[in-house]
C-alpha cells in the first residue's frame, strides 16, 4: 500500500474515505445549526420570560433590538467562516488517506 496513490484506491476505500468526511462535517453542521437555533429561538424566549432584561438599555438601543438590529448578522457571519475553517481542516486530515484508512479497519477516529 505505501507505493499506491489516491486514485488507485478500490471503490470501497474511495466510500470510506467520503464517509469520514461526511459524517464529520455532518456533525459540524448540526452543531453550528444548533448555535444557531439557540440564537434564534432564544430572543423570544428572553422576551417572554425576562421583559426588564430585554427592554433594558445598551448604546441607546434595548437589548433586543441591539440583538436583531446589530449583533445578529456580525453572530452569522462568525458561525459561518467557523464553519468554513473546521470544515477545510475536516478535509485537510483526512488527505492522509493511508492514515483514515488504516484507522477505519482498526476501528479508530483521525482528528478527534
């Protein structure tokens, strides 16, 4: 196995190696959807059950408006490049294939 490269892999080996990465990023994906979803469902909740704390004053804005007006598209765009950068290190690792490989038939995880 040392002599061979990527493209001489077996169908099987190519399967796996997508598997990894698909499984790793799928697992990214549903913890940066799930910051997001805290976010998001959180504000009518903290308006619901803490009014005082969300009309209270910051930077002549109330805190839920300073939230949606200010901070929630800067929040957005710092889970996004997040999500990019632990997505391209997801695929870095797994760019020593003979590594997953060696790993996925002992049963082990690179990069976790």
């Amino acid at each position: 196995m040392p002599d061979r490269t990527v493209l001489e892999l077996s169908a099987e080996e190519h399967a796996t190696l997508a598997h990894r990465v698909m499984r790793r990023q799928g697992a990214l994906s549903l913890r940066v959807a799930a910051v997001f979803a805290v976010l998001v469902l959180g504000l009518p909740l903290v308006n619901a059950y803490w009014p005082d704390l969300a009309n209270a004053e910051v930077g002549g804005f109330t805190v839920t408006w300073l939230f949606l007006g200010v901070l929630f598209y800067p929040i957005t765009v710092a889970l996004a490049f997040y999500f990019v950068r632990k997505s391209d290190k997801i695929e870095a690792e797994c760019t020593d294939w003979r590594a997953v490989l060696a790993d996925e038939a002992s049963g082990r995880e690179v990069g976790r």
